[in-house]
C-alpha cells in the first residue's frame, strides 16, 4: 500500500466511524497508536468531518443567532485545530526526512505534503457526501444524475491528487524537492496583533 492508499483508507474510516452516529458532538475514538501517522491523519479528518458538519448547521435560515453565534465559535478553533494538525503532519514529515540531503537544483514545492494531505481529506468528504447525494430517494432524477455526475469527477480528482501527492514524496526522499515548513501566520486569533482585540 503506497502513502495515499493509506490515507485515503484512514479518512474513509473515520468518514465512518463519525457516520455511525453522525452528530458533531461524538467523541472521536482513534484506533491508531497516539505517537504513530496514522493517528494523526485520522485526528485530522475527524476535525474535518465535525467542521464541515458545523458548517452545514449554521447556514439553517432559520437558526437561533445565539446558537449560530456558539457554532461560529466552534467553527473559528476547528480552524485553529485544523492548522495545527496540519503542522503536526509536516513536522512528522520533516523528521522523518531530516537525513535526505536535496542535490543540486533540488526545488521547493508550491505547498507543504500536508497541506496537499489536507485537500485529500476534504476531497474524501466530499466524494462521501456526493455519493450520498446521489442516492437520494427523495431527490429529483435530475439532481440525481447531476450528483453522479460530480462523483465521478471527484474520484478523478482524488486519483490526481494521490498521484501528485505521491510524487511529491517521492521527488523529497529522492533530494529533487525539499520541506520547508512556515509555522502559522494566523494574525486574527493572536490577541496582540489583532487589533479589534488589543485595542479592547
């Protein structure tokens, strides 16, 4: 099993664990040893399944302000959570390729593996609530087809990802590509450089 195959049948299982119950309020139960990748990658599609949840309830027209409020909230530290992870995974990444030494003319990529990780994980989410979609007995056959439709091209897309993801590691463990890691800029959760904040 190559580097996406295992990620892509991580986010599925965790895609289904939180769909047993599917409420945003169930603890995740990580099936991976805490120290290991694989209980990162599953840490973090969790985050991505809840937050896309939350983001599904609070555009209800009809949500309390006070609720949708409390939800925003939920949705700012998921980011924070969701960056964070993010971070952990390259870090896990940079320490495991600490000793490849990039040759001549190695280049940089244009993003970090796991922030290309991170769109894999989405891109599992969407292909899983698409699908979903797509079976609908109470949608119309036209909404129907139009979901298959875009299933299909997500599996596309998830099969070109992988691919590239693929490569990029490859080009890492082989020197043509380095990591370098930039650890987060977010300035608006930072109560000393936003201002809204630091001028309360």
């Amino acid at each position: 099993m190559n580097f996406t195959e295992l990620c892509n049948e991580i986010f599925d299982k965790a895609i289904a664990q939180y769909h047993i119950k599917d409420d945003v309020d169930v603890k995740m139960v990580n099936p991976f040893p805490k120290d290991s990748l694989e209980y990162l990658l599953f840490a973090k599609t969790w985050i991505d399944i809840v937050q896309w949840h939350l983001e599904d309830i609070i555009r209800d027209p009809n949500i309390d302000p006070k609720n949708a409020l409390v939800i925003k909230r939920r949705i700012d530290a998921s980011n924070q959570d969701r960056t964070d992870m993010v971070e952990y995974i390259d870090s896990y990444l940079l320490e495991k390729y600490k000793e490849v030494k990039p040759i001549q003319g190695a280049r940089l990529n244009t993003e970090t593996p796991a922030w290309s990780i991170d769109r894999l994980s989405i891109l599992a989410l969407k292909i899983y609530h698409m699908r979903v979609e797509a079976l609908r007995v109470d949608a119309t056959p036209e909404l129907r087809l139009n979901c298959e439709k875009k299933f299909s091209i997500l599996l596309v897309q998830r099969q070109d990802l992988s691919k590239a993801i693929e490569e990029l590691i490859e080009d890492i463990e082989a020197g043509r590509k380095y990591m370098k890691v930039y650890k987060q800029m977010k300035m608006y959760n930072d109560p000393l450089l936003n201002p809204v904040l630091y001028k309360k």
